[in-house]
C-alpha cells in the first residue's frame, strides 16, 4: 500500500528518491568495509593469539573471535564514511524540498543550515545499525559456510562445481536474514534521527519509542525490509565470495 502511495503521488522516480547519497555512500562504504575486514584477519588472528597466551584466555585464540574483532572495526569505519550521506538520504525523502534540490544542493542546505554536526548527528544511531549488521552479516556467511563444508565432507559428500555455489547462495541467504534482524532496531532509530532537524539525541527518540510500541516499535518496517536487505545481502556475499576466489584467496569457509 505504501509503494502505491509514493507512485500514485510522485510517480515511480519516487521511488528512487535520495538515490544519489545511496550509490555514493554505500560505494565507499562497502568497499572500506569489506576491505577492512579482509585486511585485519590476518594481524587480528596474531594479535589475539598473542593475547590469550598472554592471559591465559584460550577462547581468545579463535577465527570466531578474530571475526567479530575485525567486524566491529568495519563496521566502525562504515559508520563514519555513510553516516552523512545516510543523513541526506533520510532527509531527502521525509522532507520533499531537499529531494527537488537535488542531492548536491540539498547536501548543502543541509551543511549550511546545520553545520557538520547536523550530517552526523545520528552516528550513535548509525553505529547501533552498522556494527551488528556488518558483524553478523561477514561472520554469520564465514560460519554459516564453513559449517555448511565440514558437513558436506563429514557425510563424503563431493565437494564439486554445483556444491561450491549452491553451499554460498543458501549461506548467503541465511547470513541476510540475520544481519537484517540484528539491525533493523539501529536501522529504525537511524531514520527517526534524521528525518528533521532538530537537537535530539539517538537515546531521546529510542526511549520515546520504547515507552509508546515497547520491542515491537524497534522492528517497524522489518517487512520491505527483509526484502531489501535480502536481495542486497545475499548478492553481495556472492560477489564477495566469487571475488576472493578471482583474487586467489581462497573460498569462504574453506580457508
């Protein structure tokens, strides 16, 4: 009902407003993610070794935990490079103005009336969003796929050709419906935040919303959503996946 509301009243380029900030946000921001978390797994996984011999903690010394220590840097890092084109977008489509003024001006409406601060107001918000979905979604398909591997050949099942894209693809599609549900309660607040201007902090609109839907308020929207996140997700970890083969580093969840 919502889709047919948006194109009845803005036609369906309505459906691609804040398109700009998007492509050019999630552009440098997916490739400083994924980046960053191939490039710490090595010195994560000696630095952590180091650790627990050094503290007597062997659970320290794990690839699930050098996982989760190099998603939450990307995830960190991908909050601080979309946080102010995800504040545009938002922005773009709660208030119609700045989506007539173009993504470029509006940015700078928006620089001008509220100051730098006014593009990261929500990065409490973008972090509650981005750190849970970029640890969940590269740790969930590295696990999910070497679990998926170690059964294969647990039951001597060949690991040939179909197997090796068939194991990614239900992987991946597993890996978006997590990263999905571990965000969406960051991915609400974030678009509450950024909707208007305005002084209020993340924790102000998160307890407003808690004490009215409870839970429930913090997974409005998960529907299109899942939808969203679900093609999105599941494409790039097999993009993902496909690439680091081409690259010669391996297949996920074999090395």
């Amino acid at each position: 009902k919502t889709t047919l509301k948006i194109i009845k009243e803005d036609g369906v380029s309505g459906l691609l407003s804040g398109f700009g900030p998007t492509f050019y946000g999630y552009l440098y921001e997916g490739a400083i993610k994924f980046g960053i978390y191939e490039i710490l797994k090595p010195a994560t996984r000696r630095f952590l070794a180091s650790a627990a011999v050094m503290f007597s903690l062997p659970a320290l010394d794990t690839r699930l935990a050098s996982f989760l220590v190099c998603g939450s840097f990307a995830g960190y890092a991908a909050s601080v490079i979309l946080c102010p084109m995800e504040a545009l977008r938002i922005r773009m489509v709660a208030e119609p103005n700045f989506a007539h003024k173009g993504w470029v001006l509006g940015g700078m409406t928006m620089l001008h009336n509220e100051g730098l601060r006014g593009l990261y107001k929500g990065f409490s918000a973008m972090m509650s969003k981005q750190i849970p979905y970029t640890v969940t979604k590269h740790v969930s398909f590295d696990v999910i796929t070497s679990a998926a591997y170690g059964f294969a050949l647990s039951r001597g099942i060949q690991l040939d050709a179909t197997n090796k894209v068939v194991i990614p693809i239900i992987s991946a599609y597993f890996t978006s419906v997590l990263s999905c549900i571990s965000s969406h309660p960051g991915d609400m607040l974030l678009s509450v935040v950024n909707a208007h201007e305005g002084d209020r902090k993340t924790r102000d609109f998160a307890k407003e919303i808690w004490q009215r839907d409870g839970l429930r308020g913090l997974f409005v929207g998960i529907a299109p959503r899942f939808l969203h996140v679900g093609i999105i997700v599941t494409m790039q970890m097999l993009i993902y996946d496909m690439v680091k083969r081409l690259c010669g580093c391996g297949i996920t969840g074999l090395v």
